[in-house]
C-alpha cells in the first residue's frame, strides 16, 4: 500500500472540514480577520495546513491575520 504524502494545502472546504465548520463559517472568520488568508496559487486559493493545525491547537503563529 502506497504511503499517501501528508497535505500542506487545503481548499476552502476542506480548511473548513478541518476545523469542523461550515465553508460560509470558516469565510466569515477569514473576512474579519480571525483566521488566515489564503495564499493565491496561479488563481487558486489554499490555506496552510499547518496554521489551521496550529490555530486548532491554540499555538502562536508567527505575524497576524490581516482581513
């Protein structure tokens, strides 16, 4: 069985799932400021896994979110 590598991206919906939200929930916390913008990939919008897992645990990110 192949080892399948661990994601460092996610969509919306899955940023969302991973901090077990709806997707409208999880863009009005983005909109004001509470989580991370997305970074923009070639037109497509990803959130860092690691700062979801981060924000979850309630561990310190590096800067602030800017709305």
């Amino acid at each position: 069985m192949a080892n399948r590598p661990s994601p460092i991206l996610a969509s919306e919906k899955t940023a969302a799932a991973l901090l077990d939200m709806k997707p409208a929930e999880f863009r009005s916390l983005v909109q004001a400021g509470a989580l991370p913008q997305p970074e923009n990939i070639h037109g497509f919008q990803r959130w860092r896994v690691r700062e979801l897992e981060a924000i979850a645990s309630g561990d310190p990110l590096d800067g602030e979110f800017e709305a």
